[in-house]
C-alpha cells in the first residue's frame, strides 16, 4: 500500500496533509486549519505534485465553502478563496482545472447546497483519481521493457497524486504483477524532490531503484544502458508542450541523443487545451540554489536564475501516457484522447 498524503475527515472537515519538506527523516502529519496556512503548504512545498496540490486544494476550498455559509457575501468570498489558491502555484495546471471546475458551482443563494456539493465533488475525485493512476501505470506497462533500465526526475509518485502516482505508476502495478525494473532516480537540484522522495517512496515500496545526480544522467544512461526514461507533468498544451520540474528538458533531448524513448505520464486534469508553447514558468527563490539544507554553498548575494520547471517540446517526446492510453503528442491526438474530458 502506497503512502497516503492527504486526509480529510467529512464530518468534521479536519484536513491533514504529509509535510512532504521532512520526508525522509520524518513522516509528520500536519493539520491545515486557515486558508493562509493552506497557501504557505502549498508555496513551501509542503504538499506537492500537479495532482496532489489540486486535491489539497479541493478540499481548502471545500472547507471554506462550509466555514462561509452564513455570510451574506458566501459567492464573491468564496471566489476569492479560490483565485488565492490558483495563484499559489503557476504552471501546474492541475490546481486552475479543479477549483476553476469546482467554482463553477458557486451559483445561486443556496450557499449550504453549494457547499455540500463541493465537498461531494472534492472527496469524490480523490477516491476516483486511484483508478486514474492505476490506468496510467497499466498503459505505461505495454511501452516500457520488463526488466529493465528506467530513468526518471522529480517525484512524480504515490505522494504526489492519490496513489500509484504517473511516473511512478508502473513500478508500483508492475510490483503487483510480478513486473520488476530498475529505476535511476535524479536527485533533483534545488530541492531534492528525486533524493529525498522517490528514493524513500520506492525503496519503501520494495522497488529497486538507484539515485544518481543531475550531472549523472548522460554518463548513466551510457554506462548503464538505460532503455527509457518517463516523466511527470505539471501542464501540457494542446499542442504537446510540457511543462515539468526544472531538468526535464535535458533529459528529453539526452534520450533523443540515445536513441531511447521518452515518455510522458499524467491524467487530464495536466491538460490545458488553452495553450501552445507559452507557459508561465514560476521562479522560485534565490536561496534554494545557494543553499542545501539550510547551509550557504554560494557567495552571499550572487544572482541566481531558479526556475521551477522546464518546457519539453513534442519532438522530443515519444509518446504521452495517461488513463486513455499511449498517443503521440500531436494537436490531433491530444484532442481525440483528451478533449472534453478535463472535469471534475
Ligand atoms: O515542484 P514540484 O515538486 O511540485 O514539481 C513536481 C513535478 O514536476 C512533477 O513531475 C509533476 O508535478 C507531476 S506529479 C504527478
């Protein structure tokens, strides 16, 4: 059983998440109680992952809606709260999908009924998600080589979705197949999200799996002989641009250097149909490039350039895996497989 990152009573709209900033020294649990400490989990890194910030943030806006019923105000309030949370992270695209989706109910005076079904909704697309991911990992399944050698960066695991994860997905079906591979995780500068998390989640999970460097991925993938790599997304454009952490696009162009497939495994709900190759690219602070772990590793007031993502075009990319199958990432496919069906 994968690990469980958020929880969220329905009676009593207790929301607890995995404080995802400790892990692996520690497995705390913390209880977010106000909208303000909500957007901090969400900024400091907390809770994250495209996925998982959307339903965290589902269940924020649930809770609100119900704190809100009896003000007079409840529909331009509750908006509000959900722009907040939307503008907490920019190019996951995910957290827009839900709330915006979600928002859409926010019609009309009967502001118990519209909080009830928010929460309905909320609860409703974690536990539906499972399925999500489980298909993701099954699709993955028939393009990867059994057994063998698979790149990944980031975290793009069970605790950045509900369960099974995108990138992560096979490896955890395949786990319950009897299916075995050898996974290369890149630790992920600045802040370590392949160090700190998808080493601890897998090799928990009992899945074998290696941690190199960044600057290890080319000598790795030679030496190594690795057969493919696959990555999550936090956005992906109707004309398959993706946008993904920081070192995807290097990967991406290693692979094609190779001559070994790249793939890309998220749910619809990673999809904008809005967008072509312009995606807003959060940049995030100084400090987590001149320090590691709170140690200064750089001259005091250097310039820094620290975005948080990368865009990967799709002549790069051999293939987009999410829970209607493998397709290449042309206009066409992307709108065949995914179109119409980014809801909540
Ligand atoms: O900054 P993060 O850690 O939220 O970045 C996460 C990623 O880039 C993941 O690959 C992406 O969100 C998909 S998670 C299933």
């Amino acid at each position: 059983m994968t690990v469980q990152n958020i929880r969220f009573q329905t009676a009593t709209d207790e929301l607890i998440v995995l404080d995802q900033t400790l892990l692996p020294h520690e497995e705390r649990y913390v209880t977010i109680e106000t909208l303000e400490q909500a957007e901090q989990a969400i900024e400091t890194l907390q809770v994250r992952g495209a996925p998982a910030i959307a339903y965290f943030g589902a269940f924020v806006l649930a809770k609100e809606a119900g704190r809100l019923v009896d003000d007079p105000d409840f529909t331009r309030r509750l908006d509000l709260v959900g722009r907040r949370l939307i503008a907490t992270r920019p190019t996951a695209v995910n957290l827009q999908n839900v709330i915006e989706s979600l928002l859409d109910l926010n019609i009309g005076d009967d502001f118990e009924a519209i909080a009830e079904e928010i929460k309905h909704r909320a609860i409703a697309l974690y536990d539906r998600d499972v399925d999500t991911y489980r298909a993701i990992g099954e699709h993955a399944l028939t393009v990867l080589p059994a057994g063998g050698n698979v790149l990944t960066i980031c975290n793009a695991g069970a605790i950045a979705t509900s369960r099974y994860g995108t990138a992560l997905a096979p490896f955890y079906v395949g786990k319950e197949r009897g299916i075995s591979f050898n996974v290369f995780a890149c630790e992920t500068r600045p802040l370590l999200q392949g160090a700190r998390l998808t080493v601890w989640e897998l090799d928990r999970a009992d899945i074998d799996v290696t941690l190199i460097t960044d600057n290890m991925a080319a000598w790795t993938i030679q030496s190594k002989r690795v057969d493919a790599i696959i990555v999550g997304a936090d956005r992906i454009t109707r004309t398959g641009h993706v946008a993904n952490k920081i070192g995807t696009l290097q990967l991406a162009v290693l692979a094609k250097h190779y001559g070994i497939p790249f793939y890309v495994a998220a749910p619809h709900s990673t999809f904008d149909l809005t967008a072509d190759d312009t995606i807003e690219i959060e940049e995030r602070n100084a400090k987590e490039v001149t320090h590691i772990g709170g140690q200064p590793t750089a001259p005091v007031g250097i310039t820094v350039f620290n975005p948080a993502f990368d865009v990967t075009p799709p002549d790069l990319i051999t293939g987009l895996i999410t829970e209607a199958g493998v397709f290449e990432p042309t206009e066409t496919a992307i709108t065949h497989h995914v179109g119409g069906t980014i809801h909540v």
